[in-house]
C-alpha cells in the first residue's frame, strides 16, 4: 500500500520533510559499516569490533525510529482520518513495522 492517499491532498512520505537529515544519517552509517569491515580486514580487537557493531545498530535503531514516528504522524494519522478499512490497513501495517522493530 502506498503513502499516497486519495482525496486529502497527502501526495508525500511523511519523512519528507526531514529527507535530507536522514540521508546525512545514512551516509554516516554507511560510513561506520565501512570503517568495521576494515577492522575486521585489519584484524583489530574483537571486543573493538563488536563496541562499533553496537554503535552502527543503536544508529540504525534511531533511524527507524524516526521513519516510524513519521509514518504515524502522516500516514496513520491521514488514514484515520478517512476512516474505513485503508485506516485499518494503516495501523495494521504500522503495528507489523513496530513488531519487526522490536524483535
């Protein structure tokens, strides 16, 4: 189902708005998976990997929670407003994403 939705003028992903912060954030997180390949290429410190692991994680985390957050703000919430079985929908695919998240 697509975050466009009909008739009320919402024609955008809710992250939109913020496109630019979480393409910067990316591409630090890409940064930080290139830096631990190399470590391990370097054969660094297991202990030192796994700390950059936890930090690329914890990053990736905070990236999703922010798209999550979007996504409830503008999708749901335009959903919801409709009514009817596209908000269903909504909150049902927003309650798989948060379970996905959490496991």
């Amino acid at each position: 189902m697509s975050d466009t939705m009909v008739g009320t003028g919402h024609s955008h992903h809710g992250y939109i708005t913020d496109k630019e912060k979480y393409l910067n954030r990316l591409k630090r997180i890409e940064g930080q998976a290139r830096g631990i390949h190399k470590m391990v290429e370097d054969e660094k410190y297991c202990i030192d990997i796994l700390t950059q692991i936890s930090a690329l994680t914890s990053a990736l985390e905070a990236v999703a929670v922010g798209l999550l957050d979007d996504h409830l703000r503008h999708c749901v919430v335009d959903a919801a407003r409709l009514g009817g079985p596209e908000a269903d929908a909504k909150i049902s695919e927003a309650t798989q994403a948060i379970a996905r998240l959490v496991r």
